[in-house]
C-alpha cells in the first residue's frame, strides 16, 4: 500500500512538471499598447481578452500575446492577451501547427526554435483565430501535451506569396563582358565582381520591397539551417537540463516521504523501548529491595534475573519471562530503533542532495 502511495505521489509530480509549458493564467496588469498590427479601438488602449475567445474570432480582429518580465516582482513573467482590432499584417507570415488544436497554442509558450532556454519563449505573438503570427520568423517550435510541434507556414499564404513574386520579378538580361571571359580563375578582383554581382542580384532596389525582403530572408535562413541542425544535435543541453532537474526533484520529494515514514517507525519502536525500560526499572529496584537481607546479594540478584518472573509476560502468548527476557525484547526493540533511524537520514540525505542538485540545474 505504501509503494502505491509513494507511486501516486511520483506519478502526480511529474504530471505538474510535465505542463509547464503552458501558460495556466494571464495575469499580467500592464496596459496594452496598439501597434502596427493590432489597432485600439476606443480610448488609445487596447483591452484584455479572454483566452476561451481567441480561437472564435471574428473577422477583422486580432488578438496579441504579450509577455511581461519582472526579476523583482511577485511574478517574475506574466502574460495577458489584449483584443483590438486588425491593423497591417502583410508583412506577418501566417503559422499552423497541423493536427494541433489551435486554442493549446494561445496557452503555451512559443520558441523561435529548438534547444533555446526555458524562459527564452517568444514575447509577442498574435492571433487572428485561424493562424498565429510572429514579426521576424516564418517558423517556430511548439510543446503541446509534452511534445514538441512545429509552427510552419501557412501552404495556401505561401502559395499565394509565391504567385505574387513570380509575376512582379521579371528576368534581367545577362551582361557578357569581354573583361569576364578574359578574367583569371585566381584572379581576387573577378571574384569580388562575381560577389558584387550575385548581391545585386538578390537585393531588388527597384522592385518589390516585400520581395527582396522574402528573399533575404529565404538566404538568412539557409545560412542557420547549418546551425539549427547542430543545435537539434548538440544544443538539446538547456532541455537536457530542465527535465533532469524534474526528475531530481521527483526524488527528492520521494526520499522526503520515505524519511517521514521511517521516522514514524523509529519513533514507534522507541516509544516501545522507553516503556520497557521504565518496567526494567521497577524489576530491579524490586529485586535489590528483595536480596538486601540474604547473605550474599550478589547471587540473589542474579538468580532472580535468571529464574523470578515478577509478574511479567509476554503480550502476544501470554507467556511468563523473566527480566532476562524483558532485557532481550528490549535489545531487539532498541536494533529496530536504530534501523529505522539510519534509512530516515540516509533518504533525508538524499532528498538534500537532490533538491540542492535541481535548484542549481533550474537556475543554470
């Protein structure tokens, strides 16, 4: 019963570990300030939303997550959602999560990608009740019930921005130069024209800004695939970290109630021990009083202890003992004692150790 006991306590913290991710509250008092994104609707300030109303809303609204970091305050992060409504999102990236039910992500934390700190989720993300919008990132990462899901573009946005540029860029003639075809393979001032050349050709001055800017990015996140790639391999240390943590403290909140109930034993088995002792007491007080006349008290006391019962018997049987027996129940009740003592500081001691090991990983 106690193995279960202890199980059911295990199970329930790391269940409370496991949510973490989510945001159970938004209780944030900060006013919500409009931007370019989401406009106020009455008196400059946007107002708060409640979180069961993001996923059902209506056109032309928009909902923006805002997180609030205090180190001094009661809440060192909190968070609100303000409503207002839909300002100019065209230049936002609109995310889905497939199979994911879009109310989880108002209520969990947000990562730009894999491997990044637990407290490092994204600051400001908006909602318009079908996809979620993050300035400055076309992808991010996810926790949903404890796993891991991936904020991806929209397809149909995508295809849509896609469609768009192919009609907008048109196709620049190729210049030849005599000078090219004359240039050195090693030759350091072809390669710096070469560069210069596929720079022009990436940034379109004349062109659509939303374009060239698409593209830049495009290139910019080409160049962190590499990274992330590592980062998925080598970079998983800050997750690495938190849930060993988890587990410790797990443990040590086990070792705490396995050394409360020792505890209880060993007080159980000393109370046990003082009882008798206080009846040995009596015994021999009894037996000195009863050989003080005979010739030779010495042997008196010792045939008394060995052989005289005084009334004692054993609980259990009924059974008269003598006070040699008394002295051997004791000795065994005192063993008890002491082995219920040890296993309380040693869980005690593992509890310490494991508590002090997980707070050090939660702050790292």
């Amino acid at each position: 019963m106690k193995r279960l006991t202890l199980l059911a306590i295990c199970l329930s913290i790391a269940t409370a570990f496991a949510g973490s991710y989510d945001i159970e509250e938004f209780t944030a008092q900060d006013v919500g300030s409009p931007d370019n994104y989401i406009t106020a609707e009455f008196g400059g300030q946007l107002k708060t939303a409640p979180a069961d109303e993001v996923s059902s809303l209506q056109e032309g609204r928009l909902v923006v997550r805002q997180k609030f970091t205090d180190p001094f305050g009661e809440q060192p992060t909190a968070y609100q959602l303000y409503q207002g409504g839909k300002g100019d999102i065209s230049s936002l990236v609109p995310l889905t999560a497939e199979g994911v039910d879009y109310s989880k992500l108002v209520t969990t934390r947000i990562y730009a990608r894999r491997g990044m700190p637990f407290d490092d989720d994204i600051e400001k993300i908006y909602f318009d009740g079908k996809a979620v919008y993050i300035p400055g990132y076309s992808t991010a990462i996810a926790f949903i019930d404890g796993n891991m899901v991936q904020l991806k573009a929209d397809e149909s946005a995508a295809a849509a921005a896609s469609s768009s540029d192919d009609e907008e860029e048109s196709p620049k003639p190729a210049v030849a130069s005599s000078e090219e075809e004359e240039c050195d393979d090693y030759d350091p001032d072809c390669e710096d024209e070469d560069e210069d050349e596929d720079e022009d050709e990436d940034v379109d001055v004349a062109g659509d800004l939303d374009a060239s800017n698409a593209r830049a990015d495009a290139r910019d996140y080409a160049a962190s695939g590499a990274a992330e790639n590592a980062t998925d391999r080598f970079g998983i240390a800050d997750e690495v970290r938190f849930w060993t943590a988890v587990g410790l403290s797990a443990l040590a909140v086990t070792g705490a109630v396995i050394g409360v109930m020792q505890h209880m034993e060993a007080n159980k088995a000393g109370d046990a021990y003082d009882e008798l002792n206080e009846v040995r007491s009596g015994v021999i007080q009894k037996i000195k009083e009863d050989c003080a006349s005979d010739k030779e008290p010495g042997a008196c006391e010792v045939a008394l202890k060995k052989y005289a019962d005084f009334g004692l018997t054993n609980d259990e049987t009924g059974e008269k003992y003598t006070l040699a027996n008394l002295e051997s129940r004791m000795k065994t009740n005192k063993n008890t004692q002491d082995s219920y003592a040890f296993a309380r500081n040693l869980w005690f001691g593992v509890t310490a150790v494991s508590l002090t090991a997980a707070i050090v990983l939660f702050v790292w």
